[in-house]
C-alpha cells in the first residue's frame, strides 16, 4: 500500500447513502478531505450530519451541465469515486419493459460516463478513479440479462480506459447483494426474507454491509499498482 489519504481531495458522486457514504466516512476517519454528491438535498444533510468530516454538494449526474459546473469549482483533486446508482432494468427478459432498461441506462450507466468525463479534467494523475459496478455483470441469473447489460457494459470499458488515461488509474468494484437503501423499494418483511435467502446460498453466510465494499474501494484507490481491473466483492455470489 502505498498512499496515506491525508489532505487528499476525493469526491463521490452518489455519496449520500449506502457504499458511497460508508466510503466517505471512511476516508474522512483518514483525513482526507471528502465532497460527496447527490440529488436530494435532505439526504445530503443528513448524510453531513452524521458524518464528521465531509462537504456535500447537490448535483445530478443525469445533469452534464452542472457536472461540468461542480467539478469546474472543485478544480483538480485526487481520487474519484462514482458510486450512483439505478435500480430499472431487472425482470425476465420477455416481460421486461425496454422503456424501463433504457431508464436504467440512463440512470446509472449514462450517469456514470457523463460524471467520469466531466471529471477527468480534474483527476490529478497520481491519483485514481473507482467506479461502482454490480455482480449482475457476470452472475448469468435469470432476470438480470439487463443489468447485466448495464454494469458490463461500464465494466468492459476499464481496460480500455486504463490504457488511455494512464498514468491515472480506473477500476470498478463490482458488489454482491449489499443491505443499502438501494433495497427500500421492498417491505422491511421482504427485504429480512431476500437477504435471508441470499445469506443461505452465499459461501460467506451473510449478505454484504457497506463497509465491506467501502474497503475494496479504498483499496483500489490506495494501491498504486492497481489499474484496468474490476474487483468482485460479492460474498461468493458469483460462483
Ligand atoms: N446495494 C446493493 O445490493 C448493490 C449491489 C450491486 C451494485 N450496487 C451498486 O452500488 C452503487 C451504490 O449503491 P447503494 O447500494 O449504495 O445505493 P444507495 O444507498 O441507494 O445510494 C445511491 C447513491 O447514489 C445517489 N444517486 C443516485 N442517482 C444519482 C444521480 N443521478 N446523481 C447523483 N447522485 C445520485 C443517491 O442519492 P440521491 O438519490 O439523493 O441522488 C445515493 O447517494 C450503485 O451503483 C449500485 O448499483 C449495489
């Protein structure tokens, strides 16, 4: 491991809840200086207000005229995380609605392309960017063929830009079932009962917390040698 975070300057688009905000509160234990983004204003409050150490700005990445706007007043800074989510796109694929895939591309796969090249700019070479991807890539589940599309579309884009943006580094995570507010479209019952059913096939017994995934990111932005990858950390998931 090569870099202490002290006084580096990370921002985290979709950092208000979830693996973004656990990432954040992290990096701020390690005194980095931490800007974390997100479109409601009341959870970015929150999110500052039980989170020590971290500055919030309102910005949607869906928007690339205010993301060229934040990341122009941020000026450069060190490590980029992008960690915005969508959640359309899942079904069996003869009733999925592709209205509602093309939302989910919208939402998270456009979002995060327009985040990373409104930042790229900015990102001092030394430093790194992590995207956020999902097991669905690679889990070959029934149901998931469109957020397959989605994460592996971003995730065979990581060679490719490694080359090109080096010596700045680009990774992805690329998370199992995590217990975020991604879930809270479903009952509390349900959720119990869905976690339950995962943690019951999984090799590691429990479904993912967001500081496990808070801790391959910053792995991945603190090791210099580390580039072009996606890190799978999904509890055996896909096995
Ligand atoms: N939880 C899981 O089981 C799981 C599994 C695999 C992959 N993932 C991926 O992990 C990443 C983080 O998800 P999470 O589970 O931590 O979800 P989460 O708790 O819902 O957090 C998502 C964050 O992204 C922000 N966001 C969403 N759309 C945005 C936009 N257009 N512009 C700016 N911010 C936006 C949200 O704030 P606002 O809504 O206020 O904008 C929130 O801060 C996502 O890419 C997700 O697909 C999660």
């Amino acid at each position: 491991m090569s870099d202490s975070f002290e006084s580096k300057k990370v921002i985290i688009a979709g950092g208000s809840s979830g693996i973004g905000l656990a990432t954040a509160a992290k990096l701020a234990g390690e005194k980095a200086q931490v800007t974390v983004t997100g479109r409601s204003a009341a959870r970015l409050a929150d999110a500052a207000k039980y989170t020590p150490g971290i500055q919030t700005t309102v910005v949607d990445s869906c928007n690339r005229k205010d993301l060229n706007a934040f990341f122009d007043a941020q000026g450069n800074f060190d490590h980029l995380v992008i960690a915005v989510s969508g959640s359309l796109g899942a079904g069996k694929f003869a009733d999925l609605s592709l209205k509602e895939l093309r939302e989910g591309f919208e939402s998270k796969f456009w979002a995060q392309l327009n985040t990373l090249q409104a930042a790229l700019p900015y990102v001092n070479k030394g430093g790194s960017i992590t995207l956020i991807t999902a097991i669905s890539a690679i889990s070959r589940a029934p149901g998931v063929s469109g957020l397959a599309a989605i994460n592996g579309a971003l995730e065979l884009m990581i060679p490719s830009l490694a080359k090109e943006i080096q010596p700045l580094r680009i990774n992805a995570v690329s998370p199992g079932v995590v217990d975020t507010p991604w879930w809270d479209f479903l009952p509390v019952n349900a959720k119990d009962d869905t976690f339950g059913q995962y943690a019951a096939q999984l090799p590691v017994g429990r479904v993912g917390e967001p500081d496990d995934i808070a801790d391959a990111i910053l792995f991945l932005m603190r090791n210099g040698y580390t580039t072009g990858t996606v890190l799978r950390c999904d509890g055996g998931l896909s096995l």
